[in-house]
C-alpha cells in the first residue's frame, strides 16, 4: 500500500518525442458492458462464450488510486472513469472518491451508456465525481436498440440523463457515434432535441478501433457531411479551442441556442496535440488509442516496486512515445493487431 494518491506531488513535465505533454488519464475499470453496441461489442463476437478478463486480473481500487496518483506526479490533472460500462463494475464510487482525495486531479469524469446512471448518479456525485459524458446514439428505440443491440430503451438514458443533472454532475456531454446506414437520420433530431438545453452532443466519426467492428472507410460519415446537414436547418459557426488536446471542435449556434462537438478522428486527425494515456481493465497502459501492445503496470503495481521506481517507467514510457496511428492511418496500417475498444476504453 501507499498514500501516492494523497500525498503532495512532485509535478515536473513530461514530454514524449513529439513534445506533447501528459494531461488526461483514462481508466478502464472493467471489459464488460449491458450493451452490445454494433460498433465497439458487436454480438457475435461478444456473445454468450465471450471471455472477459477473470476477476483477480482486474485492477484492484487501491492499484487505480495508486497508479493514479503516480501520473499525477507527470502532470496528468484530468481522470476520466470509462470501460466497458464503467457503472456495471459494482461499488465505483469507493474509486470515485479515492481518486477525489488526490488534489492533483483537479477533473474526476466518467463515461457511461447512462443505462445504470439514475441508480448511481447520486452517490457518485457525492464521492465527488466532477461531470459525466453520456452516450446516446438516436433518440427513437427502432435506431437505438438497433445501435446498442441489447433492446435498451432511449427513455432509461433519459432518465440517467436528468438524475445526473439533478445531482450536480452537469453540463452532461452527450457522445452520437455515426455510422453510415444506421443512424444518420437521427442526427438532426438529435442537434434539435439538444438545443437550447445545458447539454452539448458531441458527434463522433465511427473509428476503426479493434477488429471486430469491421469497419470500412464507407462506413464513416465525416464531420463535414455532419456539420453541413446540421447547419443547414441551424446556422452554427467554430469556437475557439479552450485548451489543447481537446477532441471536439466545437460550434455555436448562431442563434444563442448552445453549441456541439465534433469529434473527427478519421477524417481530420488531431495526433499533433494527443495529451492522453489509457490503461485497460488489466492494467495495460496504452499511449494510442491504436496501440498494437500496452506496458503491463499490473506486474509493476503487484511486485515490491517502490513509487519512484513505478514512476520512473510511467516516464520512460511517456519519453519514448511516437503514437501518431489516425495522421498515418492508410493502407500501411491497414491489418495490424489492434486491441478492442471495450477492452482499452474510449
Ligand atoms: N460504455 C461507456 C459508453 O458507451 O459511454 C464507456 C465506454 S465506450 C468504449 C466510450 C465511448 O467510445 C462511447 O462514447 C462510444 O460511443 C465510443 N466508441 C466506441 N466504439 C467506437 C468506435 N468504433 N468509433 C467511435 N467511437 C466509439
Ligand atoms: Fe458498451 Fe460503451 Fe462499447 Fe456500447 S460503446 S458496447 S455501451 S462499452
Ligand atoms: Fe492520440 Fe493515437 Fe488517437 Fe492520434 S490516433 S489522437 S495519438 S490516441
């Protein structure tokens, strides 16, 4: 055990050898989800034989509030909860608020499919949960449950969607991934619902993340078609970026009625400002999204490895890193092992 998580941190600036810092932190806390969405668990190969990770190669809490704690010390000062469906793991907010007391993490967030949100949004909001990003892929059951494949209904998001507001967990994000021939339709139902609310959608181009999706270039609806059909009943103009490494460019209505997000990793890249590390449910830390292979922290964490040495080689990680897959995303990269979504987290 350590008290790294509480402790004052020694911060000093880590830059890979594309002179990008480290800011964000994602955790997976879990491989597995109520969802089967068509585009990250597809069915068949996440079906009833599936093998998720077994219980003891899961990284522990304590392991996470440790490890945690040690990227504070690189500079990470946002941590976002995700999975798999990071509300499926039972008991989260005790993470919640290990992670909380760290002062260093100055923004605690999580990702959810929102379906199990209205039982939990109140005590991860009193374990000092910041703010939650909800995924919503349509707003008619027909598209949604077609997208999630696993029958749930847009009314159970919904009503995540207001206990989290009603908890203080907002302004509440809202992730649309678009795939072509699936749910376009529903983007401008979508953008209207959302406007003139505290809630911004972020419309996200469908990525080739992991192998099972099977994804093909013709699937993607990029940004541009997205933002077009959008301002054509909504006139929308770009916003300035508020700090670097963020996703989404953002857009505002030029009728005051609130903004969106788009998020176009494939066909506009933003590697050249990727602030971002993950670190799977077994402990991997991944520093693309589209890493072939994750440094195992769980070995590290389990052995009698002492702190400055666990963070001497979180930065030697961090020092060597080149990742740049979606600017060179192209026939070379085309078939390499890739690891799945729900598995590193999004
Ligand atoms: N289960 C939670 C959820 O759905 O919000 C958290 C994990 S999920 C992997 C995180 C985000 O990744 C979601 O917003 C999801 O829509 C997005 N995502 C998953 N697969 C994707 C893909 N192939 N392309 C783009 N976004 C994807
Ligand atoms: Fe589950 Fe989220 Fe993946 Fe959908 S996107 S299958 S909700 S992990
Ligand atoms: Fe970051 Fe990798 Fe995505 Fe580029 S492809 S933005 S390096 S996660």
């Amino acid at each position: 055990m350590t008290d790294s998580a509480s402790s004052p941190t020694t911060t000093a600036v880590t830059l890979d050898t594309r002179g990008r810092p480290l800011r964000d932190l994602r955790i997976s806390v879990t491989d597995r989800c109520n969802f089967r969405c068509v585009y990250c668990m597809p069915r068949d190969t996440f079906g009833p034989d599936h093998a998720f990770l077994p219980r003891q190669e899961i990284l522990t809490f304590e392991e996470i509030a440790r490890l945690a704690g040690l990227f504070t010390r690189l500079g990470v000062t946002k941590v976002r909860l995700t999975g798999g469906e990071p509300l499926v793991r039972r008991d989260l907010e005790t993470l919640v608020a290990m992670l909380r007391s760290n002062p260093a993490i100055t923004d605690l967030t999580l990702t959810t499919n929102g379906s199990l949100l209205a039982r939990h949004a109140r005590t991860l909001a009193g374990a000092g949960l910041s703010r939650v990003t909800i995924s919503l892929d349509a707003l008619d059951d027909p598209t949604f449950g077609r997208m999630n494949d696993a029958r749930f209904p847009v009314a159970q998001v919904m009503e995540g969607m207001r206990a989290a507001e009603g908890a203080g967990l907002g302004p509440i994000k809202v992730n649309m991934v678009v795939k072509r021939g699936w749910n376009e339709a529903a983007v401008l139902p979508m953008a209207r619902h959302f406007r003139w609310s505290d809630q911004s959608v972020r419309f996200i181009e469908y990525m080739d993340v992991g192998h099972s999706n099977g994804w093909r270039l013709d699937d993607v609806v990029p940004a541009s078609e997205i933002l077009a059909m959008i301002s054509a009943e909504f006139p929308l103009e770009p916003m300035a970026p508020t700090e670097r490494g963020e996703v989404a460019r953002r857009y505002r209505y030029t009728d005051g009625a609130g903004e969106i997000g788009l998020i176009a990793s494939v066909t506009q890249p933003f590697c050249g400002d990727c602030v971002r590390a993950r670190i799977s449910a077994d402990g991997k830390l991944f520093t693309c999204l589209f890493a072939v292979a994750g440094h195992d922290l769980r070995s590290l964490v389990r052995s009698d490895a002492s702190d400055e040495e666990i963070e001497a080689r979180l930065r030697r990680v961090w020092n060597l890193r080149d990742d740049r897959y979606s600017e060179l995303r192209s026939a070379e990269t085309v078939g390499l092992p890739k690891v799945e979504m729900s598995y590193i987290g999004g």
